[in-house]
C-alpha cells in the first residue's frame, strides 16, 4: 500500500525530551524518599502513563494528592524544556512528508497542557492529535494508534509511526502500523525487541531515507 501519514509520538520522538522528564520525576520522587536513577527511569517509568506510575510507586498518596504531584512534576518539566529543540532532521523529514501530501498525525501519552507547549515550543502543527488522556486506555496499549488511524480513515499498512520507548512502539506495531523507533531514551536492542524494524539515533539516518525513498 502507499505510504499517506506519518504518525508521531512526543517526547523524545519529536524532540530529546526524556532526560527532562527524568529530572522532573527523579526530583518529585527524591521527596518522598524514593533515590531513582536512570535505570530506575527508563523501566519504571519511561513510555507509561502518568497516573498509573504514581498509584505503582506512590501509593500512599490520595487521588487528589496524586493530581497535585502530577501538576507539580509536568510544570516542572515545562520549565525545564522551556529551550527545547526539534531532532536533527526532524524538519527535513516535515518538509518531505508535505512535499509527498502525507498526513501528520500526533499519537501522545503526554498530558494536554505539555503537549501543546512543546509543540507551540517546537513550531509544529499535527491534525489529528490523540492523546491517551482522552481514551480509555493508553500505550502500550495500541488503542491510541488505532483512534488515530480511525480519525486519517487508513489502514495500518498506509501508516508509518515514530516512536522512542518500548511501550510506545508495542502500541504502534499492536495496531499494524510499521514502526520506526528513535534511541532517545533506550537502547536499540529493546526497541526492536518491542517490534521496531529500523532503530535510528534521529532523523538524519541514512537508513530511515533510503527506507522512504524505497517507497517512491
């Protein structure tokens, strides 16, 4: 089938986002005793959903007591990515997919309020944008990938998704879609263990071109 969208996560997809995330939760956690590091981050939280990592690992805390964490964790972050920057190549591949007609769609467990600052901070406009908040399931679920698909009408071979965490790429590859993974946050191995057909460091990757080139 033709290639017809591009399907995006958020962090560390679009832009290195993860070792800011990392900060903000690793901070948060210190308060209530919990001393994560970078392992800690990338296998307890990395590519999960916001209110189940603080029921896993704050479970003493009350509904609304969570809430508030959340608040203070994601404007941490914001203040932190208040500099942020687009991927090498990110905007070459933009560029592309509108000179070929693709659809650019915004698949993001990402909270509202975050992923609209990065994408106002990062000059990008997507349609649609699916974010897991609004759904009743979130990655690794592929529940996520398959609304997106539903709002472009196409099917999942007419797709291609961008993705950086294993959850997020067995969302992706659970609804059908081929899937491209960026080694932002982990390493190549467990992404293509998760179902990812090409690793790449960012978008100015040989391999990712020649793969697109391939299709024309």
């Amino acid at each position: 089938m033709k290639l017809r969208a591009l399907l995006f996560d958020l962090d560390g997809t679009l832009a290195d986002t993860d070792r800011l995330h990392e900060q903000a939760w690793l901070e948060g956690l210190a308060h209530y005793g919990i001393q994560g590091d970078h392992h800690f981050y990338q296998t307890q939280i990395s590519g999960g959903l916001n209110p189940e990592i603080v029921a896993r690992l704050l479970p003493q805390l009350s509904q609304a007591q969570g809430a508030a964490f959340l608040e203070q964790k994601e404007a941490r972050f914001r203040e932190l990515a208040s500099e942020v920057q687009p991927l090498p190549g990110l905007k070459a591949l933009w560029d592309w997919a509108q000179s070929q007609g693709l659809r650019r769609a915004l698949v993001t467990n990402a909270p509202r309020e975050n992923a609209h600052y990065l994408l106002k901070r990062l000059g990008l406009v997507f349609d649609p944008i699916v974010l897991s908040e609004d759904l009743p399931a979130g990655k690794p679920d592929p529940l996520p990938y398959q609304t997106a698909l539903q709002h472009l009408n196409l099917a999942p071979q007419e797709a291609l998704a961008f993705e950086d965490s294993p959850s997020g790429v067995r969302a992706a590859v659970g609804a059908g879609i081929p899937t491209v993974a960026l080694t932002t946050g982990h390493p190549p191995e467990a992404l293509a263990q998760a179902g990812a057909f090409l690793c790449i460091p960012n978008y100015t990757d040989p391999r990712l071109w020649d793969w697109l080139r391939a299709l024309g």
